[in-house]
C-alpha cells in the first residue's frame, strides 16, 4: 500500500529538497551568525554604531535586498509550475473535451484507469459515479446502478468497531458525488493523498483513482463535532 500516490512523488521529493536547500541555509547563516557576533564581557560591543530605535539605514544593501526578493520569488514560481499538471489532474472537470477522464461509463464499460508515465498524470477512457454522504459521525455510500464488482458497500470491523466499508475496482476511476447533512465534514481517501470539504446542502465531488489493489481508511479531516476522531470507514480495492 502506497501512502503516496505516483501522482505526488515526484513533488514529494521536489519539495523535500528545496526545503532541505533552503532550511539548511537559512538556520545554517542564522546559527553562524548568532554566535559569530556573539556580544562578549568586557569588550565595546557596539562597533557598527546601532542605536536603539534607529534603523541603521547606512547599511542598506540593495543587491541583496533585491536577491532575497528575486530568488525566492523565483522558486515560488518554479514550485508552482511543476505542481500545475498534477493539481489539473486531481481537480480536473467530469466530461471535458480535454479532460483526463472522459465521459461517465455506460453500462459494463471498464474505465481502465492507467498512469501515464510521459505526462505524469492519471488518465481513463470513462470513470464511474459513487455517492458519498457525511454526518454526525459516519459516513453512507451510494453504488447507484453500478454493478457489484465495481461498487459495493457494506460493514467492516476496524479496531473492534463497525464501520461502513465501500469496495472498489482496482484501475476504474471514480467520480464522487458528495454532500453532509448536517456540519461540514472532508472526506479524505487516505491511501490517495485526496481529500475535499462537503456542506450541507451543496454538492462537491472529487476523484478516487483506484490504481493499486489495498485496503485503506477513508478518515474526515474537517473537525465536525464530539466523535469526529471516529468518522472512519474502510476502503478496499480488489483486482
Ligand atoms: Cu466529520
């Protein structure tokens, strides 16, 4: 079982190294710094003439002021680029000309959900609809007409209790139509690395790509109330 899924691993390890880069420069010239010019006993401290209140205006550095700006703006921009495909993908319209996804299946159509390795993206001929409704404190799938073996629900033991479980097909994609009927909750498909807010009286949807073959929770992340901590259910994609 994957935590991440291929869709965020690269980033992932992207992400880990610029923060590494840049926190290791930060910390390493903050750390220097405080104890290089570490004030001592006994000796006039105060060589650049500072005086409290005063901004030191005679040390302004404007190259360095503008490459603290430039540079880090720079790698703002370069985290968001390399981060567009992947948000296109996750947050990409149902039933777009240009979509990843296609249009919804019709009956007995599989949606051969694949990763596309060239693109870095998920992509399907068709997906299938689920619904998901949250409340104080659970949750209720709905399968609407699809077949069994694509979609089924029922009750699965976690740690001792009852929960609700949906199954799912490995490689189908699946479009979820979601709402609460009270607070809001978020559904988040842990093994997916998705999650998305659902309100009361509003719909929203998201996509559920099961790629592998598992079995993970699907936990909400708004907090919602006394038992929010037990709003679980169990997810399984079989072959
Ligand atoms: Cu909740």
């Amino acid at each position: 079982m994957g935590l991440i899924t291929p869709l965020y691993d690269m980033l992932w390890y992207e992400y880990l190294v610029w923060s590494l880069l840049v926190g290791g420069f930060t910390f390493g010239w903050l750390y220097h710094h405080t104890f290089f010019y570490r004030s001592e006993e006994g000796i006039d401290n105060n060589v650049d003439n500072l005086e409290v209140g005063v901004f030191p205006v005679h040390y302004d550095n404007l190259k360095l002021e503008v490459a603290w700006t430039i540079l880090p703006f720079f790698l703002i921009v370069y985290l968001a680029y390399i981060s567009w495909e992947p948000l296109d993908n996750i947050w990409s319209a149902a039933n777009a000309e240009d979509g990843y996804f296609g249009d919804e299946c019709l009956a007995g159509e599989a949606s051969n959900l694949y990763w596309d390795d060239s693109d870095g993206v998920y992509k399907a001929d068709c997906y299938h609809v689920i619904g998901i409704t949250g409340f104080q404190w659970s949750w209720e799938f709905d399968c609407y007409d699809l077949e069994e073996d694509l979609c089924a629900h029922g009750v699965v033991n976690i740690e001792g209790n009852d929960k609700p479980h949906l199954m799912l097909k490995a490689d189908s994609a699946y479009l979820t139509v979601m709402t609460s009927t009270d607070v809001t909750h978020a559904p988040w498909f842990v093994s997916h690395g998705v999650k998305e807010d659902i309100h009361y009286g509003k719909i929203s949807s998201q996509w559920v790509l099961a790629d592998d073959v598992e079995d993970f929770l699907l936990i909400c992340t708004e907090y919602c109330g006394d038992n929010h901590a037990y709003m679980i259910a169990g997810i399984s994609v079989h072959a």
